[in-house]
C-alpha cells in the first residue's frame, strides 16, 4: 500500500516562486513510488472545491533541474483555477523528496515517480479515477511520455518546452554534438569519477551534460552556473541563467544552486526515454514549443513518430524558458481545452 501523507501548506513553509493566487488551496503531500522512494508534492484543489465532488486530476514534473516550487506548481496552479486537481512534484532524491543519494537522476525512477502520482491521485476520494492526466515540462517530458506508454491510466498527457534528456545527454544538441571520440572521452570521464567515488567513498557533482574540449577532454564542474555570467555568453545560457539564478531562482533546485550528482548521465547513457511513444494511441498528446525555442526539433520529432490524436502547438515569438513563466505567452487556454476535451 502507498503510503502518504497530506497536510495544509504553512505560509512560512510556502517557497514558491511565481505569483501565488490566495484562492487556490496548497496542501504539502508525501507519497511512495514503487521503489520506496518518498516523493514530495504540493497538491492544488480546484477553485470552489466543494466536499463530495469529483474532478478530473493532473500529475505535474519538471524542469530537469527544478523543483515544484518553480515552473510545474505555477502550472499546477494555472490549471487548478480552471477546475482540475493538480500535484506539481519533486522527482525521486531532488528537492524534498526521499533519497539517501541526493540530485542523481534516472529515467526509469522519473517514469516511475509520474505512476506513482497517478497512484496518489486516484487515491483521493475526490478523483475521477478515469480522468487523470499527466503533464511534463522540459526535461521531464520523456518521462511524463514514457509512463503514459504503459500506464494507461493516463488518459491525456501534454508537453511543454520538451527535452529529451536521454538524447540530450547521451548525444548532446541535436544528436550530433558528440563524435565517437568525443562521446568515448566522456564514458571515460565517468568511469574516472565512479573509481573515484569508491577510493572516497563520497558523493561529487558535476555537469548533466559533459562538454568536451577541443582537445578531448571531458569538462568537470560541480555548478551549473557561474555566480557571473561572462559577456561572451551565448543566448541559450543566458536565457537559463536569468530562469534559475535570477526570477525563479531557489536554493533547493538543482540548477539554481549546485549541479547534479556527477554519475547522473549513466541512467540516459544507458536507457532512452520515449520509446514506444505511438503506442500512447488512441489516448490523446499534445507538444507545446516555442518557434525561438531552442528545443522545438524536441517536440518536432516525438510529434511526428507519435500516432494520432495528436497536437503541436508552436507559440509565436517564445523561447524555452518563457514556456516556463511567462503566463502572457503560455498558451493555458489550448491546454485547458486539450484536458476538457480528454478529460
């Protein structure tokens, strides 16, 4: 049996980051995954939750690197006031959530943590347990994907600002960063580190993504982001910078104040996200991208090996990170409607 817990939300225990609306009530809720990991999760009652009702109900990740305090609560609110019961959650060993190692990342554990929430909400008396959805944003898209494939109690699911962090990670951008050579020094790197954390016995950081060199060697950094950005910062990392250091900055997100566990890109070394992705058919997906999105072929290309129904939405002028924010540009109203329709 999952065990949970769910209490009201302390104001001086509410860390959020983005515009709060007093209306919605927030309780703090605690919840097991199927490897006992605790996961921890705000849990949003529709606007004019009234007792003996039952509502449709969405599962809400991401950010990679993020916490619920951030991006996944302000949708997990957005979508509250138009009547659904959201939970915007830490994935397993980051931000409050359980785990002895902490800031490792997995893919199979990420998957694993959405169904876990799809257990916790059709726990709820409250729920419909035939209309939970499931929503990822950025790098938690691959695993919001890859649990819908097989879990077919989720019966819409949605992206935004996709990443696919198995080949982001394993192939770097647009799959063709990474020579042979260079993606040989990089499983050498992490070989180094793991002999390393068993001569130490201890726990270092270092980056998600492995730069290379131009003279092959694998670049080790235990922060995501300078306290400073140089000048000659390109676009993409000025863009996540003033997302994580400057308006949402929070100390417990990974990408706000330190880096991964230096071993994290093994699991998406080892393991691809998004497989089986036509097999989500006949339930219904939805990618939502920004055309000066860095990441838009992301969404591009798991929309086109997805069968139908299916929906692109590529917002006008939107980066990535205004995906995250930025409420003038995130189009709530489509998905809304997606998840009425669905739902």
């Amino acid at each position: 049996m999952q065990k949970t817990s769910i209490i009201p939300l302390a104001p001086e225990q509410d860390t959020r980051v983005f515009k709060k609306d007093t209306s919605i009530i927030v309780k703090n809720v605690r919840f097991t995954d199927r490897y006992g990991y605790e996961i921890a999760g705000h849990l949003y009652l529709p606007k004019h939750f009234k007792e003996g009702h039952t509502y449709g109900a969405i599962a809400v990740s991401g950010p990679f690197g993020a916490v619920k305090e951030q991006s996944s609560g302000l949708y997990a609110q957005e979508l509250a006031k138009h009547g659904y019961v959201t939970i915007a959650f830490d994935p397993a060993m980051t931000g409050e959530s359980g785990g002895e190692v902490r800031d490792m990342a997995s893919p199979d554990i990420f998957t694993e943590d959405y169904s876990a929430a799809v257990d916790f909400l059709g726990s709820l008396d409250f729920v419909d347990r035939n209309r939970i959805g499931a929503l990822g944003i950025c790098g938690l898209s691959g695993p919001a994907i890859t649990a819908a494939v097989n879990d077919t109690r989720i019966k819409a699911i949605a992206t935004t600002a996709m990443y696919d962090m198995s080949e982001s990670i394993r192939d770097h951008y647009k799959g063709d960063y990474y020579t042979k050579d260079q993606r040989e020094a990089v499983k050498q790197y992490l070989a180094n580190m793991r002999w390393q954390r068993v001569d130490t016995g201890k726990e270092a950081r270092g980056l998600h993504e492995v730069p290379v060199t131009t003279d092959g060697q694998a670049v080790y950094a235990d922060t995501l982001f300078p306290d400073v950005l140089p000048a000659n910062a390109d676009s993409v990392t000025k863009e996540f910078f003033n997302y994580y250091r400057g308006r949402a900055y929070h100390p417990r997100a990974i990408n706000s104040a330190t880096a991964w566990n230096v071993l994290a890109p093994y699991g998406f070394f080892n393991f691809a996200l998004g497989e089986h992705i036509e097999e989500i058919s006949p339930r219904p997906i939805l990618f939502i991208t920004g055309d000066k999105a860095h990441s838009r072929y992301f969404s591009e290309e798991a929309y086109a090996k997805a069968a139908g129904p299916k929906e692109l939405i590529v917002v006008p002028n939107a980066t990535h990170t205004d995906l995250y924010d930025q409420i003038d540009k995130i189009p709530f109203d489509r998905l809304i409607a997606f998840y009425d329709r669905n739902l």
